[in-house]
C-alpha cells in the first residue's frame, strides 16, 4: 500500500497501451486506484498540459513521435502525484535530441515541484546533467554515493575515477569548486594582487564552460564573488587550463 501512495514509475514509451488515447493512457493509474472517471480525467489531462500535449489528448501513440510517446509516459506517472518517481532507462531509446528534450522537460518540471526522482541510466552524461547526487555502482555494490563535483575530484577509488575519465570537466565543475579544491589551489590569486585596481568577476556557481570564454576576454585574473558579492578567490586563464585538465 506504502508504495502505491508514494512512488510512480515512468516506463519507456513501448509500455503504452497501442488502442487506447493518450488521455486515457495517462488515466491508467489512477483507474487502477479507483478514482471516479470525471476526477481522474481532469487529472490526466492536467499531466499531459504539463508535459506539453494538451492538445493531442485524444491520438494514439501510433500517431505520436517517439518523444510524445514519452511524454505520454511521465504524464501517466505524474497523474498519480507521487512523491517519489521511479525511472528506468526511461529515455535510454530516444535518439539525442529528443532525449536532451525531456531532459529539459523532467529538469523543468523540478522546478515547478519538487519530487524525489529516481533514475537509472548507463549515460554517464546524463547523470551528471540531472542528477543532485549519483550513486555508482558496479556488479551490484556501491562504490560512492555524492554530487558529481564530488566524484570528480575526490573519487572513492580506482574504478570510481576510470568510470569518470571521459566526463567533459568544465560542465561539471563550477568556480567554488576549484577554488576549494586543494590540488587546484594553485590557481586561486591573492586578492592583495593589484590592490587598486577593480578586476571583473564572476559568480562562484559558474560552470567552468561559461566561465572560460569570458576570462580569455579579459585576458587576466577574474575575482570570484559570493551570493553575497563578496570576493572569495580568484582564477586566471592559466587556472582554469589546470582545473579542466585531466589529473
């Protein structure tokens, strides 16, 4: 009972039902739960609003891209309102763009409600984009369990780091992260360097992909500022170079 009140699972788009709309396979659950027909509608089409299809409430899923299909399958689980969302390879069978899509799409949806999302991938890349924290595993142990910040640049062993060696290290690591990196520390400058003179700066949460193009502009060191505008470090261009490369 626990689990049918807290937890929805989001299938791949082949576990629609082929003969019935995409409103009534976004019903499903709840009329498996028993809810009244009226109330579960406005539900399902609510979820499918949300998911950008509220106006192909009544087609097939033989009539729905590839992508539709799998959004026809979140709203399904989101119909159910559930805490705690279950998701298997669930965009393992779409190609890139439609798969960087719903991406987008569950990324979104996080921000209008907060839910507890499980999900299960093989894309590395993926886990980093969605994932608060990820959870490694190999030959059924878990080998680390943190952010991917974390598992990047404190791996907890050999297979940890091997697994993470191909990880694009600029889209993953932020400016406060270097800065208290211990074995990139060598990059933070003295804030006494060059007292008089104001250098521009940025944000402690940008990515390093974004911050590269704006420090070869500047051509020098950037300060690094806090939410509150307070200077914590600063980074060079030779800096960054250092943090991206591979240890």
């Amino acid at each position: 009972m626990l689990r049918r009140q807290t937890m929805a699972m989001v299938f791949q788009s082949f576990a629609l039902f082929p003969h019935r709309s995409a409103l009534e396979n976004a019903e499903f659950g709840l009329e498996v739960a028993g809810m009244p027909k009226g109330k579960r509608v406005c539900r399902a089409k609510e979820a499918l609003e949300r998911v950008g299809l509220g106006n192909d409430l009544h087609r097939k899923p033989s009539q729905l891209s590839g992508g539709m299909r799998q959004r026809v399958g979140l709203a399904r689980a989101l119909a159910l309102d559930p805490p705690i969302l279950l998701m298997d390879e669930a965009f393992s069978a779409l190609d890139p763009l439609i798969r960087r899509d719903m991406q987008d799409l569950l990324l979104d949806l996080q921000k209008e409600q907060q839910r507890t999302v499980v999900f299960v991938s093989h894309d590395l890349d993926e886990a980093v984009r969605l994932g608060d924290r990820i959870a490694l595993m190999k030959e059924g142990q878990m080998l680390q369990c943190d952010s991917a910040e974390a598992l990047l640049l404190h791996p907890a062993g050999d297979a940890v780091s091997e697994f993470f060696e191909g990880v694009d290290r600029a889209s993953v690591l932020n400016l406060e992260a270097i800065l208290a990196n211990q074995t990139t520390e060598s990059i933070v400058a003295a804030n006494e360097e060059h007292p008089n003179q104001q250098r521009p700066s940025l944000k402690a949460s940008t990515l390093l992909s974004d911050a590269i193009p704006y420090i070869a502009d500047v051509n020098g060191p950037v300060d690094v500022i806090n939410d509150e505008d307070q200077v914590i470090g600063a980074v060079s261009p030779q800096g960054l170079l250092k943090a991206i490369a591979r240890p």
